[in-house]
C-alpha cells in the first residue's frame, strides 16, 4: 500500500506522526468507452466554451457559479492561503460511545500506521487505552483541501479512520407514508418478529460475494478466449402470496428450510406415526422388538438358503450338493 497523507495525531500534548492508507478499494470490472466499430479509445478535448479553443490543464483553475450565472473564479494560491489547522495534524475534538454515532455520516475508511519508531509508542499506548475504554475519538482532518470530521478506532490492532459527512450534508427522510396512520395487525408483527429470529446468524463476510461481477468476468473472459457465452439461467418468478400474513408466514418456513430446521423434524415425526402405529397392532414394544427380531433372522435364514442353493446349482454336481445342503437347513431351522 502507498500512504496518501502524512500528518500527526494531536492527543493533548502528545503528538504521534502518522501515515494514512485508503483501507479500502473498489474491485468493480473498469471499462473504457471505445468505438463500437474498431475498439479505439474516446478521448476529450477540454475546450473553452467562449473562445472554442482547446485549454492545456495548467492554464485550468476552479470556477464557482453564482446564482446569476457569473463565474469567480479561484486558483491555487486561493487555496493555498485558507487556514487550515488540521493540514497536516488530525485533532482529537472528544471521545464517545461507539453507538452514539450514526453509521449514516460515514464516508470512507482509512488506515493509520505509526511513521517512524518514534512514533510506535505513543501510538500503541492511545490504541491500547482507547480500546480498553470501548469509545471512538472524534477528530477532525483535512485531506485533499477539505476538511472532515471523522473516528478513529481500533480494528485489529490498527487504528482506523473513518471520515463522516457534516450534519448539514445528511438529507432528512421528508416521505408522505410517515404522516399516515398505518395499521400493523398483531399477528403481523408476530409473524415478522418470528423471521427475524429465524434468519438471526453470525455475520461473516466471506459467505457472501459479488455474483454480478462474477458473472461479467466470466462473459468478458468467454469474448477473449473465443468460447460461446452462455448465459445464466433465469430464476423462477415467485407468485405473489394472498396477503401479507401469508407471505410471512411462507418467508419463515422458507427460511426454515434453507437452513435445515425444517428437514430435520419431518423424519422425526414420520418415525413417531410409525412407532404409534406399530403400538396399535402388536402387543407393545417388546413384543415389538421380538417379533421383529425374529422375522429378521428367519428373512437372514432364508437368505442364506437361498443363497447357498443358488450358488450349489452352478456347479457341476448339482444334485450332491442339493442333498448335502438339505440336513443344513434342517440343522439351522
């Protein structure tokens, strides 16, 4: 990995120099948009809209738009000359409950390594008590000319920053549904409830992949290796159920068996109607067993009979061995 920032965690009076690493990264399939007919890259020309003159990148600054339609326009040195505090320093603002912090104001996920070993020590020492502590520090960073108020915490062993969006940036939920009356029956809510349980599980990330993805590599790579793509089978349409206590209802015994709790009780009941039967027409379970036991030897007896007679009528005496195997089936009976 390759540090993108290099700044210093400021914790009161200490200081801990750090680097910063994008903990993260997209594995979506790129693509380049080309000429359907020969495959050749499209390329833009950044043209100025006034002069219609192609504009080399160094003569191309920032431009902000006014509501009349004007342009300021601000370079480099305009940036340059903003106070940012948290340039090259990430300020620790407080600590709080991890759950105190809506997952919605996070944005991107970073790691931070201790830069140099004058470093390792004071960094160890914060991860160590904020782990034990079970909080989250709120910072503030600035990177790439914008400044973010962010977490940093600890994730095995390293500590992980996490900048959020500003609360002015969250957009409030304005639906028309949430003014309505809307009436849950409690049978409803039961059935729900009882889904949830039965979908309850550990999370683990591996389980679960990208099947899109999967499947455009597979097409991509059909196309260079020449071979016919084949297409995946679509999935069968579910019918709608009747209302919505029936599609609960139907969710959870789907989920039932999807995980096997449904499979495993069907053989136990089928073996408890064929014990209660076998109750009502023998004499009990002894007798059960006996009768059992003793048609077992007897098929076994028979078996081995009939075995051994079919073997003896292969052979070249077959009439001596018939009679040789007679006094046997006496004996055994």
């Amino acid at each position: 990995m390759r540090s993108i920032w290099k700044g210093a965690i400021s914790f009161g009076l200490v200081t801990i120099p750090v680097k910063v690493y994008s903990a993260t990264e997209q594995r979506d399939v790129a693509f380049h948009q080309v000429h359907r007919q020969d495959g050749g890259r499209i390329k833009y020309k950044r043209v100025c809209s006034v002069d219609g003159e192609e504009v080399p990148y160094s003569d191309i600054a920032k431009g902000y738009e006014l509501p009349s339609g004007e342009m300021v326009v601000l370079t480099d040195e305009d940036f340059a000359d903003l106070p940012l505090s948290s340039s090259r320093r990430i300020d620790v603002l407080q600590f709080v409950e991890a759950a105190e912090v809506d997952p919605i104001y996070f944005a991107k996920s970073y790691y931070l390594e201790p830069d140099g070993a004058q470093g390792a020590k004071p960094y160890v020492l914060l991860r160590d008590a904020l782990e034990d502590s079970g909080q989250v520090a709120i910072v503030k960073i600035a990177l790439r000319q914008r400044e973010s108020l962010a977490t940093v915490r600890v994730r095995e062993g390293v500590f992980v920053l996490e900048t959020m969006l500003w609360p002015d940036e969250v957009r409030a939920p304005d639906f028309p549904f949430l003014d309505e009356d809307i009436e849950v029956r409690k049978q409803e809510l039961t059935m729900a409830t009882s889904l949830i349980e039965s979908m309850e599980g550990d999370f683990d990330p591996s389980e679960y992949k990208d099947a899109y993805r999967e499947a455009l590599q597979a097409v991509i790579d059909a196309k260079v290796e020449g071979r016919e793509v084949t297409r995946p089978a679509a999935e069968a349409e579910e019918e709608p159920a009747a209302d919505l206590l029936s599609a609960l209802r139907a969710s959870v015994e789907a989920a039932k068996k999807s995980r096997g709790g449904g499979g495993a009780k069907k053989p136990a009941a089928k073996s408890g109607g064929r014990a209660a039967s076998s109750k009502s027409s023998g004499s009990g379970r002894s007798a059960s067993r006996s009768s059992s036991g003793r048609t077992s030897r007897s098929a076994s007896s028979s078996s081995g009979s009939s075995s051994s007679a079919s073997r003896s009528s292969s052979s070249r005496k077959a009439g001596e061995k018939k009679t040789e195997s007679k006094p046997r089936r006496r004996k055994s009976a």
